[in-house]
C-alpha cells in the first residue's frame, strides 16, 4: 500500500500495543516502523531491474525480517526512551512491521511473507491507493491522537479505526468474488473457451474491476463495473512469446515470466522488444490500448549481456486514465 496508508496502519497498532503506556510515542514509533519495509526500492538504484523487482516485498516484507529487526529496533529505542521495557518495543515493532506485510499481501504485488520461500501472496482485492480503507482509518487515529493516553475514548477511536478498516478488507474478498463470478459467466453465454482467469480492483476503488484471461494463444483484458447494465466486453491481445525467440532461455527472462506469474505479453517496436507485465493492466481504457503500466525494454549489448529498462510512464497518461475511470466506474 501507499506510504501514508502504512503510516496510518503502523501509527494505530502501535498506539494499540504501547499506547498506554507511552502514550502518542506509541503512535511516532508505529508509524516510522510502518515506512521501514518499504525502504527495499532504494535497491532499484544499486541493482539491475530484473533483481530490484525481485527483491521488492521480499525480506523486508517477510515474517522472518519481522522477527530479527523488531528485536533490533526495540533493544535500540528501550535504550534511551524513559519506557525501558524491551519486551514492548519488540512487540510494537514486530506488529507494525508484520501488519505491513499483510495488508500489501491484499494488493496486487503481494509479498513474500514466507520468505526465504519463493512464495508470493497476492488477493489481489486492493488497490495500493483505496481511500475508503485510510481516511477513515485516518480519522479516527485524528481523534484517539487528542484524547488522553489512558481514556476511553482513546482506546475506542483507534480500535474503531482498526475494524473498521479490517471489515473494509474483508469485505473486498466478496466484492472480488462477486465480479469473478461476473467474469466467468460473461466468458460461459460468449462461449469463449479459456484456460485461466485473473481479476483485481481498478485504481482507487472497489467498485471497477479488472480481468486478464488466458486463452491459448492471446489475453483477454475486460472490465466490470457493479453499476453496468451492458454485457462484458473483452478485448484481445496476442501473447507474442515466440518473439523472445532464443532469449527465453536467459535467466533474466526466466526470471521476469515467473515475477509476472506467467501473465505478459512480448511486443516488437522499430525493432525492439517490449516486456509487457499484465497483472497491472493498461494506461487507458481505449478499446486495443497498449501502453501497459509496467512495459521493460529488452536490450542486449555486444557482449551478448541483456537488461530489462523500464519505460517511462507519462503524465497525462495518468491524468487521463483516472478521468476515464471515474466515467467508466459508473457504469457502461
């Protein structure tokens, strides 16, 4: 998720960890540990991208990272805070850094919660933008953060935020399978034979959904909205693996078709080739659109060494594309 929806979430739980007992410190803390996890994409500017990309939501965003580094920042901060209690700190530290985890587990992008496995765990039932889960989530941590650190009324605004944002995350588990459903039975009454259906929230909200359906030699990429009233429409796009030719069997394209689950698309420009990431869809929503979100060049120089450089998204491609989704969202 964003970096102010992890500030929120690590604020609130460690007020509800240490929040009597060292009051808003508990909230600071919580929320500087929220942002630590993240700090694994300063790797994007010491590693080649295929690495980078590997390495985001990986041990930082692991159960075994949670573990050792809570122990390390909480024997730090319980040296010079008055509350020595090493034990807490760990506990607050652990939790922020472990509820991290698990709310980007909600996201597209996943995370290798197991690590060292090579296991990623993605629902794919939010968006890593969605201000229905933070700003109530905000508000209310606004509200337990001016009461006094042993009332009531502390206790009850930020365990409000927590449920409420918890629900929230539940409730998108129904809200993917309700347009999964919608999906499946557009592809049944089009008589379309596939082989695998992937769905996920459009940006910023839970209403607008996205799928990509593999068939055996092309995607599929459709939307759904919960206020349409026309049939789904599904666009095709030719998967193009045979133009990766012998590259296909480079370690570094090995690796970016497993990252991207086997979701992606090769395309051929002026002579160059383009790795197309599927799982985050498209820039547009015009009809045969193919500024996909992630799109990575593939080069490779005289000494037969390949690289992955991705291409530079622009501006008012974004502006554009949130237009059309506002438009879209109410329905086709």
């Amino acid at each position: 998720m964003d970096s102010l929806t992890q500030i929120v979430l690590g604020a609130a739980v460690g007020e509800a960890v240490l929040g009597k007992k060292v009051g808003n410190k508990a909230m600071l803390y919580g929320g500087i540990a929220g942002t630590i996890p993240d700090l694994d994409i300063i790797s994007s500017y010491f590693t080649d991208t295929v690495t980078a990309i590997s390495i985001h939501r990986g041990f930082t965003h692991s159960i075994v990272f949670a573990v050792l580094f809570a122990f390390i920042f909480g024997w730090i901060v319980s040296k010079y805070e008055i509350y020595k209690n090493i034990k807490g700190w760990f506990w607050l530290f652990f939790w922020v850094f472990f509820t991290h985890s698990i709310l980007d587990s909600f996201t597209t992008w996943g995370t290798q919660l197991f690590w060292p496995l090579d296991l990623r765990l993605a629902f794919k039932t939010i968006f890593v933008i969605d201000p229905l889960y933070t700003v109530p989530f905000l508000v209310f941590l606004i509200l337990a953060m001016f009461q006094n650190r042993t009332s009531k009324k502390r206790r009850f605004y930020n365990n409000a935020g927590l449920i409420i944002s918890s629900a929230y995350l539940a409730l998108t588990f129904l809200l993917k399978w309700i347009a999964f459903n919608q999906f499946e039975s557009a592809l049944e009454e089009q008589q379309i034979n596939y082989i695998q259906l992937d769905t996920r929230p459009s940006p910023l909200n839970t209403t607008l959904w996205s799928a990509n359906v593999a068939t055996e030699d092309s995607y599929l990429l459709a939307n759904y909205s919960f206020f349409d009233t026309k049939p789904i429409t599904f666009e095709s796009y030719p998967k193009n693996h045979h133009l990766l030719g012998n590259l296909v069997e480079n370690k570094k394209v090995k690796r970016m078709i497993s990252i991207s689950e086997g979701w992606y698309i090769i395309s051929q420009d002026d002579g160059n080739l383009y790795f197309n990431d599927l799982r985050f869809g498209l820039l547009s929503l015009e009809p045969k659109a193919e500024n996909f979100v992630f799109k990575y060049k593939i080069e490779v120089d005289n000494l037969g060494k390949l690289t992955f450089t991705e291409e530079p998204k622009i501006g008012r491609d974004g502006k554009k594309l949130l237009l059309d989704l506002w438009i879209r969202l109410k329905g086709n």
